[in-house]
C-alpha cells in the first residue's frame, strides 16, 4: 500500500480561534517559548499499491477541489508518505 499526506492550514489572515485557544493554554500548562499556535488539518490517503505519479497529481488536484476551502486556507503540502509507521 502507499499512503500519499495532505496537509491544509487557514490562511494567515484568518482568525483561528482554536489555535489561539492553544497558545493561551501552553503557558498555563508549563510549556514556554511558543510564540503562536496554528491548527491544521492532515488528510491520509493510501492507495492499493505504490504511490503513482498519478496518484500524487490525482492527490494534489483532490486537495485543491475538496479538501480545502481555497477562499480560507491554503494546501501547504501534498507528498508521499515513505514510512507510514514513523508518522503515526
């Protein structure tokens, strides 16, 4: 199986509340040095066999058509996953 990684963040000129609520808890929490906090979103797709070009490029046009809303966020990256057990 191949596993293909979307990542998709608000634009930087849209209020995310939940990352602000994250900020504001670090500190309380103990944790220090963190300026900002964004909230993304992560779409895993796997495919039935090693990840295609055409995967990736069916991938990529998926992020842009359904999986982010263009007018508020923004597709940051689209890449294939080499080692699906390092990351989850």
């Amino acid at each position: 199986m191949g596993t293909v990684v979307v990542d998709v963040m608000l634009k930087p000129e849209i209020l995310d509340p939940q990352g602000q609520a994250v900020a504001g808890a670090l500190p309380r929490l103990g944790f220090s040095g963190f300026t900002d906090v964004r909230q993304g979103k992560r779409f895993v797709l796997t495919t039935p066999g090693e990840v295609t070009p055409q995967d990736l490029a069916a991938a990529r046009e998926a992020a842009v058509t359904l999986l982010s809303n263009p007018v508020m966020e923004d597709v940051v990256s689209v890449r294939v996953l080499a080692d699906p057990e390092v990351e989850h």
